[in-house]
C-alpha cells in the first residue's frame, strides 16, 4: 500500500514515516521544506520526496496513492 505523509519532515511526521516503513508500507512525503536543515535529528531513512504546499497538490501527485495522512 502507498501511503502519502503531509508534513512528513515535522515532528510527528518522521517517526510516522519511520513506523510506516517498518510495517511495510510504501511512503511518499510531502512538505514544503520551510524548515529544511533546522532538524533536531536526522530521521535515518529515505521517501520519494514531493516539495510544495498541501494546499497546492494536484490529481497527479495522488497518482497511485492509496491513503493519505
């Protein structure tokens, strides 16, 4: 299952990712990256990364996406 992330380099979104990926599932971020290089940590992993706003997704993001979160 394809999982898309919003906010997935915040707070709750890293360890969500973290937990998402160790049940198996295929995740995809999306975050605008404001706050790129002020991480308190680094997460220890890589997601197929989409840079732009939740309020400017389009249906082609979404392609191939099961859920969101």
């Amino acid at each position: 299952m394809k999982v898309l992330v919003t906010g997935n380099k915040g707070y709750i979104g890293t360890v969500l990712c973290k937990n998402l990926l160790e049940e198996g599932f295929d995740v995809v971020g999306l975050d605008t990256g404001f706050y790129d290089g002020c991480f308190l940590f680094h997460p220890g992993y890589a997601v197929k990364q989409i840079e732009k706003d939740v309020r400017d997704v389009l249906e082609e993001d979404l392609a191939g996406i099961n859920a969101v979160i």
